[in-house]
C-alpha cells in the first residue's frame, strides 16, 4: 500500500507493505500513476537490475531504473516480478509504450528509509519533481 | 525554534552555531516578518542548519528570502566553501544542474505586437518541445554531445557572438570533462536539446510594465512596453542523471574522508578528493548543456518570432542575458578562492565585476526572478551588498508556498486556464494538472521577496515584466 505525503515543493512516497518484495512492486504501482496510463499496444518487458549497499538505497535505484525506461523508452511499467537479494534486485518488469510525463527528475536520498514495522515493511522516499 | 532565531537587522535572521552540536557556523536567513513565518511553516530552516555542518563551510548556511523545503539542501540555499579541502555536495547544486533563466528583447512594443501575441504563443508551443522526455529539434551524435558538454552554446552551429557574451560565464564552466559525464547520463540527454522539460518550467512572452532604474533598463536594452520572452530551463535527463550518479557516489564515500551527515541526500566529498573533482568536471558538462539547451530554445524562440513577426524581428531579437540559479562555481571571495553552491539562488555581481559583460559593467550584472505562472517577473542588477553579504547572490524565483498536492486541491487546471485567460494572458500546456500544480497562488509573493533583497543591497529592482502569453513545460 503506498500513499503521498504532503511536501512543499516535492513529492514524498511512503509505503507499507508485507514483504520487501511488495514494498518494490508498490513503488512501481506508485510510479506507474505518475507516468501513466499506457497508450494501447504490445506489451513490452524489460529486465532490469540494480545494486546499492542497503535496501533504501535499493529502493531509489530501482525508481532510477524506471524513470530512465520512462524518459528514454516511453516505457509505463505496469507488473513485476521481483527478486531481491543482499545488495541487488532483479525484475522482469512488464509494461508498454505511453507517453509519459516527464515529472520525476530524479529519486533522492532526503528522508530516505526502509525498515521493519509492524510484522512488514516500511519505506519513504522523496521524488524530486 | 523560534528562540534560536535572532534579528540581526531588518532584513536579516540568524540562528547561531551554537544552536546545535553539529553546526560549524551559524544559518543565515535574509527575509520580512510576514516571508520568515512562511519560511518557518515547513523545514526549511531546519534543512540550512543541516547544511551549515558541511565540512569547510565559509561564514554562514545562508538563504534567500524565497527559501522553501527542498531535498538536503533547501531550496533558496547558498553555502561557500574553503578550498582546496571544503566539500562539494551535489545535492548543494541540485538535479537541475544549471537550471536558470534567459531572457530575449524583442524590437517592438505591445500595441505593435496586438492580434498576433495568440499566435506567437501557439507557434512557441509548436517549436519548443515541452512536457515529457520527448526529442528536441537536435539528435546529437556522440562527438556532437561531446563538443556540447566541453563548450556550451559555443559548440551550436550559427550561434551569435553576441549571445554567447551575455551569457553567465559566457556559457561555458571550465574544467568540463564529457569524460566525468556517465554512459546513461548521454542516453537521457542527446535528444533533449532544445526542451523546455516539466515542472516549473516554462517560457513566457511579456511586456515591460515598470521601469525602475532608467539608466541600467537602458543598459539592458529595455523600455517601457516592450515585448520580451524569458526562457526558464535546465540540463534536462542528463543533468538529473549526473546529480544522481555523483549523490551515490559520494554516499558510498563518506567512511573514507570521516563524513558524518544529518541528511543523506547532503552527500559530498572533499572539492580535492578524487570524487570531488570528478563531480566538479561533470557539472561544468551538465552546465554548458543547459546553456546549450536555452541556447537551442531561444534558436527556436527566434524561428518562432521570423515566422509570426517577420524576419527581421526575428534577427532583431537581442538576448539581454542568461543567469544560472542551481550551480557551483569558484569565485574569489574575501580575499580567497570559494566554492560556492547555488541552490535556487542566483548570482548578483555588481557593477565593475569582470565578470560581467563590458555593455553592463557600469549598473551591474542583471538577474531575472521569475514570478509564479501569470503574475509579474523582475529584471534587478546586482549590488555592492551581495559581494559583502551573501557571496555575490540573490534570489531566484518566487519559492513555493504550497505543496503540489495542495495547489490542485484549490484549483482545478481547467478553471485556472480559463481565470489566466479572462486575465488576457493566453496559455499553452500539455496538461490542465500541471497547470494546477503551478498554480500563482502556490507560491510566495514575488514582490514581497524581490522587495526585502532590494532593502538588503542584494540587488536592485531595475524592470518589472507582466506575463501576455504562457507556454509552460
């Protein structure tokens, strides 16, 4: 589950979530609202793979990897499979061609986090926008 | 807070060093009463005491009075740091590396402009791409980008001698090495030259409302009633990548230099270090492509203008300047060289800074503030103050009031086009959201802050602008 949080000039993304798993596929649902919807058309998939020494850092690298599909491909991600391991993640991640705004510029580390919480999982990032 | 911040004088706050452990000098804020309780309603004041504990800060964390929240850094920051040792933060500069402002002068005035201002908007918004990551009017091939990323607009074929001379450090940052600038980086950025991009950004068509200072508009070649376009951009994907690429970087380094922040995002490295250098050639690459970019925007502004106005209207249309106001550059300052990060915050020289182009020295390096969408922009000059002050700098724009959020909650896009229009300003965007999210009464009260760096000798009111037309990225 992820909502946004009210921030002056950017746009903050907080998720909770079961698994760590679900946590990175609610922030490709929550990206995939900014840039969607997709225009009618073939499916396109995409494998992508990111590292980072902690799991928030993970988290903003696997948004950076969909802002570039985003910007450079027109790609609006709609699923994913998701693989995590100790500094990595490996996604066959599913979608099509849109048009999608350009409204995220990048993901950054302010008021980064990814914890435990509750029997889940716990993440906040801010979208500069 | 508020028992830590302290008047110093009627434009000035600070909140001493002693505040916090961590702080290395004191925050500094210049602003009126009525801006400074805005400014306390969210973290900004917080997030310039994170930035005053950067190791090799100079004198103070300081702010315009627009500041706002930001990320790390806030927004309205500025920080000099000493060098060779002081840090670099990439997030001191921001994502937008260089996003800034130029602005043209076209040879009429309004009434001469009449019926045809609706279809110079619409031809604007046909020429210059806005919006998403869509391709501009240059594909560049590698040594194209190359010669971009080393040079600036000097590396675009057929541009003006004389833009290239009104142009913030001639539009060119030494030390730019396409080398330092990564792979994916290129793949954001070769087709975006000549984009307006998204966000705030924008270009407005104008007319000279005001004049304040005679002599300096004359200088700057404006008069009452003309028609001028400001251009508001940046260095697009490839900008966004860089800050991205080096705030991970420099995250990973900090163990190594015994790098201790309050915020990650605040991420950075001695100026000396091998990060450090490497982020600094990068930036002076994503720099001159923003130049480059405003350049290849104002080539089209120029297509525009032939094509509506005349060709030579289009040949007549003069580039006053183009200021930078996300970036870092070292200046000489007190007697010694600084690092000094911009992060919405423009520089303000004065009159008889080298700096400045031979044509301006006299009254002093202009600066264009942007208001919000559809209420007034502001031509100043630079003053002795900034020198003595605030390390050659002013603000930059209006600084957000509300959340994005909030705006579309008061609003709705299609409600605010049809109120900017009932106000006889036309209107291009991709998308009625956006719109709303810009909205004019998202941000804070441009005269109101234009006003308060005026009575701090920051700089001098010289030109007020009223928007005619809007294309908005």
């Amino acid at each position: 589950m992820y909502r946004w949080v009210e921030h002056t000039a950017e746009l903050e993304l907080a998720i909770e979530a079961p698994t760590q798993e679900a946590v990175f596929e609610d922030a490709l649902a929550a990206y995939a609202e900014l840039v969607g919807p997709p225009l009618d058309g073939q499916q396109v998939v995409h494998s992508v793979e990111a590292e980072a020494p902690d799991r928030a850092a993970l988290l903003a690298a696997w948004l950076e990897e969909l802002i570039f599909l985003a910007e450079t491909e027109a790609f609006v991600p709609e699923r994913a499979e998701i693989a995590l391991y100790p500094g990595a993640v490996s996604a066959r991640v599913e979608g099509r061609r849109g048009d999608p705004p350009h409204v995220v510029k990048a993901v950054t580390y302010h008021d980064l986090e990814f914890s435990p919480a509750g029997g889940g999982w716990r993440a906040r990032v801010v979208l500069d926008v | 807070m508020s028992e830590q911040l302290r008047r110093i004088d009627e434009t000035l706050w600070e909140i001493p060093a002693s505040s916090r452990a961590d702080m290395r000098v004191p925050a500094r804020v210049f602003a009126d009463v009525e801006l400074l309780e805005a400014i306390r309603g969210d973290q900004s004041l917080e997030q310039l005491m994170n930035v005053a504990t950067l190791p090799g800060i100079v004198e103070a964390a300081l702010a315009m009075p627009d500041i706002h929240q930001g990320y790390g850094f806030p927004v309205g920051g500025l920080a000099a740091m000493e060098l060779p040792d002081g840090v670099v933060s990439p997030g001191g500069v921001g994502y937008d590396i260089n996003c800034g402002v130029r602005l043209l002068a076209l040879p009429l005035a309004e009434p001469e402009l009449g019926g045809r201002r609706e279809a110079l908007v619409h031809e604007l918004s046909r020429r210059i791409p806005a919006g998403t990551g869509r391709g501009g009017p240059l594909d560049l091939g590698p040594a194209e980008l190359d010669a971009v990323l080393r040079d600036g607009p000097r590396a675009l074929p057929g541009v003006s001698p004389g833009d290239v001379e009104r142009t913030e450090s001639e539009g060119r940052l030494s030390g730019a090495d396409p080398a330092a600038v990564s792979e994916r980086a290129r793949q954001r950025g070769h087709s975006q030259l000549g984009t307006l991009g998204s966000g705030n950004h924008f270009l407005e068509v104008q007319r000279v409302a005001e004049i304040f200072d005679p002599a300096a508009a004359e200088a700057f070649g404006l008069a009452q009633g003309q028609v001028t376009i400001l251009v508001h951009s940046g260095s697009r994907g490839l900008g966004h990548q860089v800050c991205t690429d080096y705030v991970r970087l420099m995250d990973a380094s900090h163990a190594r230099y015994g790098i201790q922040l309050p915020d990650r995002q605040l991420a950075c490295a001695p100026a000396s270090s091998p990060e450090g250098r490497q982020y600094l050639a990068a930036m002076a690459a994503a720099a001159n492509f923003a130049w480059a970019n405003r350049q290849a925007i104002a080539d089209g502004v120029r297509d525009a203008i032939r094509r509506v106005l005349g060709s030579d209207v289009g040949a007549a249309t003069r580039q006053v300047y183009d200021v930078a106001h996300n970036v870092a550059k070292i200046e000489r300052h007190g007697g010694r060289d600084v690092l000094v990060h911009r992060k919405g915050a423009t520089r303000a020289f004065p009159a008889g800074s080298e700096e400045i182009p031979a044509e301006y020295r006299a009254v002093g390096q202009p600066v264009f503030i942007p208001g919000s969408m559809g209420t007034a922009s502001f031509v100043l000059a630079g003053e002795p103050g900034s020198m003595e002050r605030s390390f050659g700098t002013t603000c930059h724009g209006a600084g957000r009031r509300l959340s994005r959020t909030a705006a579309k909650r008061q609003i709705g896009g299609a409600e605010l086009r049809r109120q900017l229009e009932a106000g006889g300003i036309v209107v291009r965007c991709p998308s009625n959201k956006g719109l709303a999210e810009e909205a004019p009464f998202a941000y804070k009260d441009v005269d109101r802050v234009v006003d308060v760096v005026q009575r701090a000798g920051l700089a001098r009111r010289v030109a007020r602008l009223v928007p005619l037309g809007v294309v908005k990225g």
